[in-house]
C-alpha cells in the first residue's frame, strides 16, 4: 500500500481487509489439503434453501438452518460450480490483498475468461468460466455463507439508493453530518452503514418512504419538521444498505419505524425484505433486517374501509374507480406465495391479502399524493399511526 | 310441366371407363404418363416375380420427333408370357384379366394396360403393340389391336408370328399416348427408385425421352415366395359370397361345404361349428332359405376356433429383402424392418411389412419421409389422405422413440393381400380400415422400438465420456486458483503438482473411458 | 422357377363393382348409408325438376327393431316415373340407365341406385323394392328385386299391378342395407339441408330413425329450366369420340357431317373451316384415313370461329334462385349471386354459378364456410382437395375485399355440365382443370366485389356519426375544466354556458347527422 | 395558505407559484373567448418534432423552431388531445393555487376519470380521461411549451437519483451545505437545482460518472481529493436536475465538465442528453443542457487502440475478449441513428461510431474497474484528461 492511498483510507479499512483475508484463505486450506492427500475435494456448504431457513418468531428473524451440501469437483453436477467458486474466492482474496473495492460486475467481470477444449465428439469447444452476472452472484452468496463474511465485511461495494433527512447529526467516515441541513436535498447512504456513529438524534419515529418522489415531497413541505421523523426513502426495492441503516435506527436509537408502500404484492414485499430479508438471503437477516418495523399502509381496508372493524375507507367510491389498478396474475401468484410465509401467518395479515385476493385490486401511493399531498402528510400519516392503524 | 320421355340404354364396361377417364388416373397428360408407366411396370412384375422369375424390365419412353405431345413407351420383361390365344383379349377387354382369382398380384382391378391402350386410342389412334411368348412356347406373337368401345372387344389390326429360336420368353407391350414428359418427369423417377427399393432382386432399366438411363443392379437373388390362389376364410364373408359359393360347390352336405370350401377349417372344427349354431352338418347348402342363410353368414364370422388364415398365399416383401432394399438405395445409418402376422380384412388376408431407415444419407426434414406399398406398388399422390400418414404424423408420438424432427427418418410400409382397401381406382391412397390402422400402427411402433434401442446404446457410451470431460476440462483451473490461496500458506503449494494431484483423483474415477487422454491437456487447450 | 399358368377370365360389370364397393363410396356402414340417401334424392330430383315438376320428396330411414344395425331406406318422389319394362334393368343392371345422354343430370355414371341395391344385397340381403308409375300411366307397377352379380341381370323376386286412380305419378325405392346412423347422422342432415338451399322450390321431408321430422317447404314455384339433349361442340372432341361419331351418321359428306352433328357450327362457318384446313367438303367421311383423322381432330379443337357453345342444353340454379336459397336457410345480412357464362371443357359446356352469404345468422368463422355443388348435388367430403376449396382459401385475397378472418362468410359454387371432372367414382371432389379454376374464381370475385361495394356504403354512414360522436362527448369535460381556469378571470364564465356554446360549435360541423342529438347529454351518461 | 404551511415553506416558493399560475390562466384565456365568441377553439403550440428542432451550432444547443401546429377541438383527430390539454392545465393551475407538489405521476391520478357515453352503435362505452401515463405526460410537455414553462417552474416535482461530493459548498433552502464533508455517503441533489446557490468551490474540474457503484469506488479511495474534482453520478440516465446542476456548475463555476459512461451507444446517448438534451424535448435543453461536456470514455480506441493516430489500446488482447460485449440489433440502430445527429457530425465521433460498427462490441466501465480500481483512478482518467484524450 503506497502512502498516498494508506491516507486516502481510513484504518477501520484496513483491520477489515485483514481480518477477510485470513478467514478467507484458512476456508480453502483444507479443500487444497484434501486434494494433496489424494482424497476427493469436496466443499461443504450451509444449504441457503428455504427449508434450511427457519423462522425465529421470538426474535422476528430469518436465520439459517443446520443444514449443508457437498459440492464436489468429482460430481458431474457440481463440477463446473465449484470450479466457479474456487475462482470467486481466489478473486476476492486478490482484491483485498490489493486494497481494492469491486462491485459484484468487478467480481463477474475479473472471473470472466474462456476455456477452449475438445468435447466427446472431439469438436473443439469454448466455455466462459461464467456467462452471466447471476451465475457469479450465485458463487459469491455461496462464498458468503461458506466464510461467514458477509459481502460488506469483504469490502465489495454495491449501487445504493437510499436518502435520508431528519432532525439528526452522523459521524461517517471523519466528517459529522447534519441532516437537518439538507436543503431540499438529503443525504445519501453508504454502502458500508456499520462504519456511521450515530452522535445526536432528535426526532420520535422513522418513516420509510418506497418512492423517491413521495419522500421529496414530503420531505420539500416540512414533514419531518412537523413530526418529528427521520424521512427515509429506498427509492423502490430496498438495498442492503438502506437495510441496515434503518436497522440501526431502530436498534440503537429505539425509534419506530413506519413503512410506507404502495398497496400490492410488491409493496408488502419490499416491507418484507425491510423485516425480514429475503429467504433465499436468509444468512443476511441476522444483521440487516428490522423485525418491529411496521407496515403503515397503504393497506387495503384504506382503500376499501373494513366492515367488521367499522373502518371507513380513506377513498371515496369515485376515486376508488379512477385510481385502482386490477391485479395482475403475477400479483395474485405472488400474493398467494406471501400466505405461505411464516411472518405473514398473523391475523392482521391474513386478512390484508384476503382482501387483496377478494377485491383483486392494487393502488400507488401516488393516488394519495394525487388525492393531495397535504391530505397525505397531514391527515392520513398522522392518523394511522396516531390510532395504531398499522400492520406488523 | 315438360316431363320428356327417358331413353333408357346398357354401356359397356370399356365405354364406362371411356366416358370416365379421370377416375382411373388419367386426368391429364402429365398423369396419364405417369399411370400408363406405372400400369405396365406392374404387369409386368407380376408376371415375373409372382412366378419365381428374377425380373429384368426394360421401360423406355421416347418423345415422337414431329408431334412433341405423342410419347411412345415400352416395357418389356422376361416373364411367363401370355397364351396366344388369351393376348387379343388381355390387351383388348375392359374387365378380362388373369387377376380375378384370389391372389395377391400388383394390379388387381383388371383395368391397367386396358386403360393406358385406351386412352392412346382417345389421344393418338395408333394401335397398341404386343409381343408376347408364353415360357416353353416355340412361337413368338405379335400383335397390334386396338379396343372396339362401344362392344367392349378387340379389334385385331395385325398378326404376326415367328419361330421362338432362344428360348425367350416374357412380352413387350408399346403404346403411344399423348403425355407430357416435363410435368410427369419427378413422379415417374420416383416411381421407378421406389420400385426398386422392394424389388432388390430385380434388374431395372429405365430410358427417359431426355436420352438418359436410369439402371438399378439386382444386390440379391432373393427373392420373396410366389403368391398362390386360395380360398376365402370364413371371417368376413357376406351374403352375396356365400350365395355364389353354393351355387358353385360340388359338396352336397353342408359339412363339405363348410370344411373344403374355406380356407382354415378342417373336418373337425366343422362339425363343431355348425353343432354350436345349430345346423344340419348333412343338410344340403343349397336349400338353405334366405333367414338360414343370413344366420349362416354371421355365425361364419363368430365363430373363433377357426385356424387363423395362412400366409401362403401372400407374397410379402420379407423383412431382410425390404432392409436390403432401403440399405441399397438409402444408404443409411440404421435399418430394421418387420413383417407382421397375418390378418383378415372382409375373408381376405392381408399382411403389413414395416421398414425403418434413419440417419446416413437420408437428409434431416421436417416430416417423416413415407414410403407406401400396396402388393409392391409404390403409392406416390394423395400421401396425406392414406391411413398410413395418419399413423406416422398423428398416432406415433415420435419423442417417444427420441425422435425430435428434423430429423433423417423414412418409414416404409407395405401392405400386401388378395384385396386392398383403395380409397379410388387411381390405387394411389389407402382407406381408414382400423384393422389395417392397427398393424400399421403396431408395426411402425416394433421398428421405431428397435430404432429407440439403438440410439440409447449410442448415447450411453457417448455420456459416460461426456461427464469425463465435463470434469477434466476445469483441471487447471481449479489448480491455478487454488495455487493462488495457497499463496500465504507457509508451504506453498506448485499450480503443477495441484494440476496433477486433481487429475489424478478423476482418472481413477472415469478410468476405463480415458485411454487416451494421460493429461488435463489432452482436453484443454487454452485459457484466455 | 416355379411359373404357374395363369386362368384368363371375363367379369360383369356388377360384379366389379361388388368387389370394388369402396370406389362407389360404400367403404363402410356410415359412409354407405350417406351414399345411399344420397344416390336415392338424386335419382328423384332427376325425376322432377329435370321435367319441369316442382319436387315433392320423401326421404325416411327406419332402424329395424332386432337387427339393430340394418336400415331401411325409402325415398319417393313425384317425378315421370319409369316405364314399366324398363324398371327392372334400371334397378337391377349397372351400366343400364337414362344418363348416356348428353344432358344435365345429377347422376351421371349410371350406378347409383345399382351400387345402394348391391351394397344391400352383400349386406343384409332383402331384395329392394320399387314401386312407380310413368306419366299418365294407367297402372302403378311395384317390383321386388335383387341383381345376378355374374351376369349383371336383374333377378325379378315378385311383381304386383293396381290401377293407378289418382293419376299419381312418381318412384318410390325401399332398400335395406346395413349402416351406422350414430355416425352418418351429421353428414345426412347437412346433405338434406345444402339440397335445400338449391331446390328452394322443392318440399323436401325427411324422417330420421330417430323419429324426427325435418321439412324443408317451398319458398318459390320458380324451377330452372330443365336441361335439354345436345350434341357435342366441336372444341374439345377427341379422336375416339370423332370415329364413333362418324360410325353412326347419316351424312355423307364431310360439310353436311360438320354442320349437323355438331353444337355451334352452321354452313357457312363449317365450309370456310373445310377450306381453311383443306379438306374436301363433299368428302364421305366414313373414308377419311386415320391421319387425316387426327388432322381433323386438331383442326377442330383449334379453329376458332365456331359460336360458343349453347347453355340451353344446361340447367344452371339461377341467380335469383340461389339467393332465394342462401336468404332462406341461412338468414345472412346480405347475399349475391352470379351465373357465369358457359364454357368449354372436354367438348362439354360448364356453367359456373357461385353464390355469396355473409353475417346474419351466419356464424363467424376462421375459414370460409363453402357450399359446394355439381349438377345440383351437394358436395360434403374431401372439401380441401377440391377446386373450389383452392380458389377461396389461396387463389382470394380476402382482405383485398374488406374480409377479415374470423368472419360470417359462406360461399356457394355450383358447377353444372354434362361432364364434370371429378377426382373419383365418390363424386365428391372436383379436380383442378384450369378452365373450371378460372371461371370460379373470377365468379368468386364478383360476388365479393359485390359484398364489398355493400360493406363500403355501410362504414361511410357509420363514420360519420362515429366522428360527431368523437367529439361531443368531451364537451362537457371540456367544458367543466375551461370554467375552473377563468375562475380569476373578472368575468367568471358558467360551466353549463360554455357547454352549450361549446356543443353549438360541434351541430354546426355535423348537423345532418344528429337528427336525435339535442345536448351533449343525449351521448355522455356520466363522468365519474 | 395556512401559517404553518407558510412557515414550512420558502418565500421563494410562493413567489414562483403566483407568477405561474397567472401564465397559465391567461394562456387559456383566448381559448375561453374564442368559444363565447362562437369560433372554433384551437391550441396554437410549438411543434415539438424533429423537423422543428435546430441545432444552434455556436451555442451547442438545440432550440425549438417557430413552427406551430394547431390543436382544434372539432377535428376528430384532436379532440381527444385537445380535452387532455384542457384537464391537464386545470390540473396544474389548481395544484398551484393550493400549494402542492404534485409528481407527474401524480397529475395522471388526479385526471384519470372515466366518461361513459353511448356510441354510434348505440353500445354503452367507458373511456378513460387517460389510460397511461404517458399520454399524460405528452399533455404537460404540450403545456409546457404552450405556455412557456419548465414543469420545474410550475413547481412539479419528479424522482430524482443524482448525487455529488467535492471539495465545495451549497446553500440550499435555509441550510449550508458542505460537500466535502459528507463522509462516506453522498449529497442527493433536489428537483429544482436553480434555487442552489454555490457558496464557495475548491475543484479544477467535474467528472460525473454514469454508475453510481463506480462513483463509490472513486469516492472511497479518495478520488475527489487527490484530483481535485467535483464528482458527480447520474445513476444512469440523467434526469433533469443532475443536468441542470450539472450545466450550473459549468456555466456558473466555469468547471470543464467530463463524462464517464459505458463505451456503447446508450453511453453516448448519456452523453448526448448531457451535452445537448433530447430531440423531443429540445425545449428543455436551453437551461438544461451543457454544451462544452467532454466526452471522456470508455471510447472505442481506448479498448481497440486507433492505428491511425498510433494510440494504444488500455486493454490487452485477452481483457477484451473477455470483457467485450457483442453490439445487440438495436444498439447497432441507435448507433446509425446517431450518426444522423447534427452534435455527432464531428471527425471524431465519426470515427468512435464508425469503428463500433465495425467491431460490433460494447463494453461496460465495471470492465476498467474489474481490471483494478488504481488503474481506472490514477492511471485511465488522468491520462485521459492530461493527453486531452477525449471526444467534444
């Protein structure tokens, strides 16, 4: 490391770098030991499947099973994969050893090389280690779990879109950070969230916005001023950064944190993946997920009021038919999958989707915003969670 | 009202087919050449191989120098001949024919070389000409006649005779007609390679009016056994049958009726059947009333202790003769071929031959390419309405077999037997008859079986080397890789002897499939 | 070598087709009794409208109560009748008939009822019965009989004689034969039902086994003109045809031979075509030699300046009679005719007349529904190897005429003549002969050049209002929006004034189409 | 307006509503007069098409022509378009008056109504006031131009992705904001930049990078600082306000701006909306566009060298093997469509197309960063600025 960048990096780097590099190398010792010893090569792997996924209810988490598999270079099946993820692990051990930051495209694209050889047929044949990004990403998770580093923890980087604002101040890298003195602008969070202090926070709850232009106007007329709140936007589905930033609100600072999405399949989900993380990712929820945060709306009975709990709706009949979309069948199939999902399993839930699969119909927050925006900020936030009209 | 009174009149049969041409294949001029090469080749294949004789046919069609539309042909063969006396009259009779008896023989309506003599007469006048020595006759005979239609008879134009000094025998017939070679010209060649593919055991020579000649070469003396006559079998006869038996038979009890007059039933199983329908086994069959005979008819049909009919009388193809065939002509990769048992369609027995031929020289196509025979004769128009197309393109469900169109596969079928369910006097498509359907079915799916057979055999051997090489070909760079982590280790660890070590554990698991190969780089050829 | 001899023989007419049942369209019990009632209603429009008789026919199939697969046809007509001593060999010889003319039947090869009375014959074996009575006859004379199929003679069973008081004349032919109704019942009422659109002025009823009655009544007493005998017309002759010709005239020179015996040619054209081609007009014809035969032959077929053969001989639908039909049975929106003029095919005339139907009751269709007749009768099987078939689905460029599949389109083809070129002895499809392609289609294309003149008109009104409505119904939104916007201004401007000034600019752009629009609120129902 | 909402809200805010909401009443002014006047409404707008675009060759712009075309309301072809506009403007104007910030989605909600009429067929029909979104947002650009303001201007609000760090300060609404502190994470630039005002700047020059996970890279190995840069990311295709920002920065600050993209035509095309904006929008593209942006790379000579010039290519025969991307049919179009544009009409793009098409292949900037970060830092970009490598 030259002296320039050692002064460009901070130390926490460093250690990182250090600490990856060790475990990574010691993880693949014992295949190479197995192969000079003249036994079969075999990796040994937690199973990243839904059913090695267990649900702890009591901590609200996805965490992964007991259960493995062996992949074997001896196995026609497995060959070629294991090929792939002895060369992902090779190439993270090089970019840490070089100070490096890859993205998993820098990953897919350093692997990427061709194999020419004769087939059975002796037809001369070329082969790329992998063809597509999906194949790589695939190696790294396996990576992920078969170390037990998680990708940040390698310093490999990713595209972030997540904002914040609010009345609050954060220590990131060594600069401190306002963010109550956005503008109308807001801050945009790292990649590397862990690395924030947290050093002064005055608000009562966070509101997590899906749509970026919805935070915008929020954030434009003072909501977050008025209420209160840290403003938070995913600027759609949600990265693992976002994740983990609104994890940490929640855990160290005991804020609540609302969820504010649009009203189908896909909005349910991505408040999912902000709870609970995604199944086939479960080895990830441990650190990113937030198990209270609450799923504000817009939930179906806002659109249709509910008749067993005398809830009238928040849209009038002609609304209703100008700002509804019909579900598509991709909606429905998702929807049905959702049922099946141990966090959705609660009355609250239950009842939600049922609806959805009955009416058949989604919304976009942007019909509230188009209903108008200070009905939004003024009325129907403050309501639901003023009268705990939420999901959880 | 302007009710006009009716004339009422008899035509004869040669004015029938007159008036109706088209009905029997000749449409047009472009089909008339091919039906009248195709009416003659058969009469005179059967007139060889019918009878033990090692074909050799000569066909020639030759365009008239002056008039492009007349062409002349001529076939000859070294067949049995035919009896002077019988000549004018085979030639010169609509409905005269040595064919009405039952055996199976190529042509078997009795009308061919009548209608191709015909239609000449329509379109070119000239008399037709025949030449003509029965096997053992002393005398050759010549004849030129032409068809007296409105009394169904021949006219004898000339005669002539001479002295048989070789020994020859067989006949040449040679009509003029108006054609149109440029049109007829692909059916024809067609024609004439697919007879050759049933007829290995036959010499074939075929001289177009371009001045080319097409030759296919005898490849085997085989020759399949000769049909004979036979009596109808008792499945399947109708009344009409049944009446015309008895005002034939010499027998006076119904019991000699019953047993000499059928095919597949002895003294024995007579009196057992007409006991079990309550006959008279004495009663004499002529004075048997409408109602006995009608109970007569459908019990014949019942009854299922008869033998099953005998093949005897049926010359089929034979499987090695057909795999000869489509091996010669083909040439492809895998062959097989079955000749199925017996079956009765209407008293009549008919037995079905399937052949498959895949892979080689038959060039990949979207459909199966079919090859159908009636009693040897290549059936070329009307493809899609034969109940054999409907087996092959809509029973068979070929993904079954591994077979994934395009795909190189011919599938020939041969139907033979004393009576063929035509769809038309053309003689070009065969009708739906679920028991034909059914051994056409069962046949194809015998040949497709063994088809199926072979190349799961191939590929066995092909997979085992394949999942050698899945593996091999990821040996160095698994060992480069590795070599790399191994980097910090405090022994470090060559890409070489890691590359080694691999390949190692890989051989002793694929051994016996890996002669060759004695390193990763038998396999890899580069990196990059 | 084993080479038999070989047994010569005749056979009759009958028994070929006894023992070729399938070509006659007799392949099984479903398709036999089709055929069956088909050859029957046949004979008996031939019997009345063929005279001038506005038809009454009868059709009944009973299912006899043991037998459960014997059928008893029985059709009666009100027609001429048959002379007595021609009834038997009309039912009982194949090959004897009233259809050896050169004239318009629908039955033409003389084998129809002959075929359905054998085919009963093999199956079930009752003889058939006829009972009938010639114009004016004093008698009705009823016979029962069956045919001798080796000497194709009729066989008398039994004959009865009553006087005839009514004056009743007309046949009526009871046959029992074996069939399968279950699966020839679609078939037949389609048949009785496509006769019915092209005898609209006939009263047909028919009887099922069922027990129901289907009735097609009278919609017109107008009757074609029936087909007259001629003679044939000098394109198209052929060389046989020319001698026996020449056999049988009177004339004994080559000008009187011209001018009399053949359609279309009058002195004057027949002597300058003798000169024209050298011929010596006082010639006996009986001593022209076969090349000055041929010669003749080929003048005749060139020559062009006989007159166009006469339709008289011929008897086309008609035009108006068609349409009667199609807007009969079918109830379309629109339908139109056209009876092409005659042409020449073989020395035959042929008149094409082909109709068209479309929407209405007429389901909407992926392919076009065609109706498909020769000489009258209807043609159901084999519809995509016909001519027709090729002319609407390839040779017609729908879209060119407005048409989009699926749609509600049926189209009628009738082609009448004395000789029609039919694929097979089924009469079920007619073959591709380029004159006869050409007439349909240019008929085809009429019609349709017809049906899209009347689809044209229709869109133009419809445009019109399609584009006031376009607009006025925006107003009131229009409107309502407009109002918001000059709330500042000083002036503020009524919502319901600018609507209403606003629509006031729409009437004055359509006026003559919005007779019943008096406020945009005649068209919008709400705005939610 | 109520106190609260005023409080929330700048001065400058109000200002911009009163001045836009006049415009657009007197705009529809005519059309009221004209009806109440019995003559025919009709629209007079600007053509938006190419053929009324021009290429304004010294200022590097494209300016819309003095061509017009008429909305009529009684020409069935229009009529539909022609109630749009109208809707669409009441929209707008009431969104103004009450002091929101509509999204543009947002408008398409609040006008999407249905109309139930009875044809000509007499068949009872629903039709939408609009059924897509677009054709909503074809109305606002007509109003747009009809009126002659930017949907800034009207104050409508739209998702916004772009981010910026450097050594520089802003003030934005109320607040100060320092750029160069923003740790590890980003300032998120607001929808309406032009009420940005720069404070101070210490930079020599701006790079704006196409990938946001690029412009991490840079960003955490101190990119920025070492060069002195204004780093900027456009997370894809840029949306109106990093453009504007953007061009604010070159105008204002005089800081020569360079453009990292992809090496396919849709990087160009980046390129392209930087520099000059889009054809149908040429309206925009006076205020938005940045005429003197420099197209820094990837070029196709940097990846296959250019014998003519003797340049040498950055990557090695067996990188670009691996790394290329073969063109896809409609890169290959939009490649010739290109080439028709007046700004790429020059020697050197000319030839950067001409040798795409040939070589057929693309390729991705997460190429040079799979190659090594360093390299892409300290020895691609400053290379490439230093030898003036680059594409105007």
């Amino acid at each position: 490391m030259s002296e320039i960048e050692k002064k460009l990096m901070s130390s926490v780097d460093i250690r990182a770098r250090q600490i990856a590099a060790n475990k990574l190398r010691e993880s693949f010792e014992k295949i190479i030991e197995a192969i000079m010893k003249g036994e079969e090569p075999v990796l040994v792997i937690p199973k990243r499947t839904l059913s090695n996924t267990i649900y702890d209810r009591e901590r609200g988490l996805l965490l992964l099973g007991s259960g493995t598999f062996e992949r074997s270079f001896l196995d026609v099946k497995e060959a070629r994969k294991f090929m792939q993820t002895i060369l992902m692990a090779r190439i993270i051990y090089e970019a840490l050893v070089n100070n490096e930051y890859p993205t998993i495209r820098d990953l897919y694209y350093r692997g990427k090389h061709s194999i020419r050889y004769r087939d059975h047929r002796n037809n001369i044949v070329e082969e790329n280690t992998w063809d597509e990004q999906k194949e790589s990403d695939a190696v790294l998770r396996d990576i992920e779990v078969y170390v037990n580093l998680l990708r940040e923890e390698m310093l490999i980087l990713s595209k972030e879109k997540g904002k914040v604002v609010g009345d609050m101040r954060i220590k990131s890298g060594d600069d401190i950070i306002d963010l109550s003195k956005m503008g109308h602008g807001a801050y945009a969070i790292e990649s590397t969230p862990d690395l924030i202090e947290f050093i002064d926070v005055n608000a009562e709850f966070v509101l997590v916005v899906e749509k970026d232009a919805v935070f915008q106007q929020l954030h434009r007329a003072g909501f977050w001023k008025r209420y209160k709140a840290i403003l938070v936007t995913s600027a759609g589905q949600p990265d693992r950064a976002t994740r983990r930033f609104v994890r940490r609100l929640n855990e160290e600072l005991k804020l609540p944190v609302y969820i504010l999405t649009d009203a189908d399949p896909y909005g349910w989900y991505i408040y999912s993946v902000f709870r609970i993380g995604s199944i086939t990712l479960s080895y990830e929820s441990e650190r990113l997920a937030t198990p209270s945060a609450k799923f504000l709306g817009v939930s179906m009975s806002d659109i249709f009021g509910d008749k067993t709990t005398g809830k009238k709706p928040y849209l009038t009949e002609s609304e209703r038919k100008n700002f509804i979309i019909k579900a598509k069948k991709t909606d429905i199939k998702r929807a049905q999958e959702l049922l099946n999902y141990e966090w959705f399993k609660t009355e609250k839930w239950t009842r939600e989707i049922n609806m959805f699969l009955e009416k058949q119909s989604k919304l976009e927050i942007e019909a509230l915003t188009g209903k108008g925006l200070y009905f939004l900020m003024d009325n129907y936030i403050p309501t639901k969670i003023e009268t705990k009209d939420f999901i959880e | 009202m302007s009710a006009t009174a009716e004339k009422f009149r008899s035509i004869s049969p040669a004015e029938f087919f007159y008036r109706n041409k088209e009905i029997a294949g000749f449409a047009n001029p472009a089909r008339a050449l091919y039906q009248a090469v195709r009416e003659l080749v058969e009469n005179a294949l059967d007139a060889t191989d019918a009878h033990g004789i090692l074909p050799n046919i000569e066909v020639s069609i030759e365009r008239d120098s002056v008039k492009q539309y007349v062409y002349r042909i001529s076939v000859k063969d070294n067949g049995i001949g035919i009896p002077e006396k019988y000549i004018p009259e085979a030639f010169g009779k609509v409905l005269f024919s040595s064919k009405y008896v039952l055996r199976q023989t190529r042509g078997l309506f009795g009308l061919g070389a009548k209608m191709v003599i015909l239609y000449g007469q329509m379109t070119v006048g000239e008399p037709a000409e025949i030449i003509s020595a029965a096997i053992n006759s002393r005398r050759i005979y010549s004849y030129r006649i032409m068809i007296d239609v409105r009394e169904n008879k021949p006219i004898i134009v000339s005669k002539g005779v001479w002295p048989n000094n070789t020994g020859w025998h067989g006949t040449m017939v040679k009509v003029a007609i108006e054609g149109d070679w440029s049109r007829a010209k692909q059916k024809i060649l067609d024609y004439i390679k697919r007879t050759a593919i049933v007829t290995p055991y036959a010499n074939i020579v075929f001289k177009t009016p371009d001045g080319e000649i097409y030759t296919y070469l005898r490849v085997t003396e085989t020759i399949p056994p000769p049909p004979r006559e036979t009596k109808p079998h008792p499945h399947g006869v109708d009344l009409e049958l049944i009446k015309t038996m008895i005002s034939e038979t010499k027998a006076q009890r119904l019991i000699d009726f019953i047993s000499e007059e059928f095919q597949g039933v002895g003294n024995v199983i007579a009196e057992r059947f007409l006991t079990k329908y309550g006959f008279d086994p004495s009663k004499d069959p002529k004075t048997l009333s409408k109602e006995e005979l009608e109970l007569l008819v459908k019990a014949l049909k019942e009854f299922n202790e008869f033998r099953k009919p005998r093949a005897d009388h049926l010359s089929p193809i034979g499987a090695e003769l057909i795999k000869i065939g489509l091996n010669s002509i083909l040439k492809p990769e895998f062959v097989d071929a079955v000749t199925r048992k017996p079956v009765v369609y209407e008293g009549h027995s008919i037995i079905v031959e399937v052949g498959i031929a895949y892979g080689g020289s038959i060039q990949p196509s979207e459909e199966v390419v079919l090859l159908r025979y009636a009693n040897k004769i290549p059936l070329l128009y009307d493809e899609k309405s034969d109940v054999a197309w409907k087996v092959v393109s809509e029973n068979i469900d070929w993904s079954y077999y591994g077979i994934v169109f395009p795909a190189p596969l011919a599938i020939l079928v041969h139907i033979c037997g004393t009576k063929i369910p035509y769809k038309g006097v053309g003689k070009e498509s065969i009708a739906e008859v679920p028991v034909i359907e059914k051994e056409i079915e069962e046949g194809v799916r015998q040949v497709a079986r063994s088809l199926k057979l072979y190349l799961a055999r191939k590929q066995k051997e092909e997979e085992m080397m394949r999942k050698a090489v899945t593996i091999i070909k990821y040996v160095p760079e698994v060992a480069r890789n590795l070599a790399v982590l191994s980097k910090a280790n405090p022994v470090r660890i060559d890409e070489k002897e890691l590359e080694m070590k691999i390949f190692e554990l890989v051989k002793h698991k694929y051994g016996e499939y890996l002669n060759n190969i004695s390193s990763p780089y038998d396999i890899v050829i580069g990196i990059e």
